[in-house]
C-alpha cells in the first residue's frame, strides 16, 4: 500500500477504535442486558440518550472514511450529525441533571453525586470541541483532529465501563477512564510527528484543555465550589425534568 493510502486510512481507523470502545464498554451494562431483558425500567430519556450516542459514535469512522472518498456523502451526512449531537446534548443533560438532583437530595446513588461534574464536563468538552471542528469545515486539518478529539472525550462514559469491568467499582476507574481516552490523542500526535516531522497545534489544544478541565473537574470533589456545580447541573433537571 503506497505511503498515501496508509495516511487516508489513518484517521478512519483511529475513529473506528474509539468507536469500537465506546460499544465494547456499553455492551457490559447497557447492550447485553437490554438483548437479555435484564436491563432495569428507567426512563425513556435514559434509552433515547444512550441510541443517539452510539449512533454518533457508529457515524464517526464512516464520516472520517467518506471525508475523503466521497466528500459530498460526507457533507451531506454531517447534517444528521448535528441532529444527534443536538440530541446527544439535551438527553444527556437531561440524564445527567435528574441523577444529580436525586443523588444531592440523598435519594439517588452516590457515585453521580460523587461523579457528577466530570461527566457533566465530558459532555460540555465534546460539545466545544465538537462545535471547533464545525467552524474549521473549511480547514480539514483542523476539523478532522478537532473530531477526533470531541470523540476521544465523549467516549469516556464507555472507557469508564472497561475499566470497571475489568476491575470492579474503584474510586479511581474515573480518572483512569479519563485518562485513557487521552491516549487516542497521543496516537494522532505520534502519526503527526511520524509523518509530518511537527505535531499539529490542533492535539495540543484539545490535549492541553481536556486535561485541565477534567482534573479540575476531579479536584473540586469535596470542596464548596463542588456543591454550587452540583446544584447548577441539577437544575438542568428543573429545566427539562418534565421530559423525563
């Protein structure tokens, strides 16, 4: 395969590995059980939440195969994108804002309590920097790796499922899951490095600001600013909790 077919293939298998994680994480507590009828009633935004996000996520490697291959396809297809993300941020605040409000009022688990604002923060990140690769459509370098780094963040939910599959309710599967998303970047900047010799100022943007804002959001736990994010992200669910 010549060096400029392996590079057009690059993006397109980087975003089926992020992909494949996401759907791998949830086929532990969400696809399996639901094929097995063993998945708990909840509420219809918790179904309608997680089809659109996997969705997008099935989307993605075919939308980064078609940007080169048959751009008007790809151009086309980025409409139904926005619809999902559209989706993916009202049925995911939604979610997020009425586990919230329950776990602050002692009535829900303590783990959205405890969790609640970096996965509130995953999903503000994915929008950014969902809504950088739109305004950098002209500007392919930067789009694709803006993409690539709205992927890599929103998949942290399923990242986060591996890890306790593999080693149970810790405390620290969050931050590892967290963590580990942030390995798909640095395979883009190693690719950048490999084949242009420079990294694209693109990964050290979406790097440098998931990585500060996912710590911080980490930190907080346990201190007063916690308790007035908390009680901001459950008032999404004052806001929507009619839909739930």
């Amino acid at each position: 395969m010549a060096p400029t077919a392996k590079r057009d293939l690059f993006y397109p298998a980087l975003a089926l590995a992020i992909s494949l994680t996401a759907f791998l994480g949830f086929a532990f507590t969400y696809l399996g059980p639901l094929v097995t009828s063993t998945y708990p009633d909840v509420s219809w935004a918790v179904h309608a939440h997680g089809i659109v996000y996997l969705a997008w996520c099935a989307l993605l490697p075919i939308q980064a195969l078609l940007a080169r291959r048959a751009f008007n396809v790809h151009r086309a297809m980025g409409l139904g994108s926005l619809v999902l993300v559209a989706a993916m941020a009202v049925s995911g605040f939604l979610v997020i804002g009425v586990k919230v409000r329950a776990a602050v009022h002692g009535e829900g688990s303590e783990f959205w309590k405890s969790f609640g604002v970096p996965i509130a923060a995953g999903l503000v990140l994915f929008l950014v920097f969902y809504a950088a690769a739109l305004l950098n459509r002209q500007r392919p370098d930067w789009h694709k790796r803006f993409m690539i780094t709205a992927a890599a963040t929103v998949i942290a939910a399923g990242a986060w499922r591996l890890w306790v599959a593999g080693f149970g309710f810790q405390d620290w599967a969050m931050p590892a899951a967290l963590a580990s998303t942030k390995l798909f970047i640095v395979v883009g900047m190693l690719h950048d490095f490999a084949t242009r010799r420079a990294i694209h100022p693109a990964w050290w943007i979406g790097l440098g600001v998931s990585a500060v804002v996912e710590t911080a959001s980490l930190l907080v736990a346990g201190t007063p600013l916690e308790l007035h994010i908390t009680h901001a992200i459950a008032s999404f669910a004052d806001l929507l909790g009619w839909m739930y």
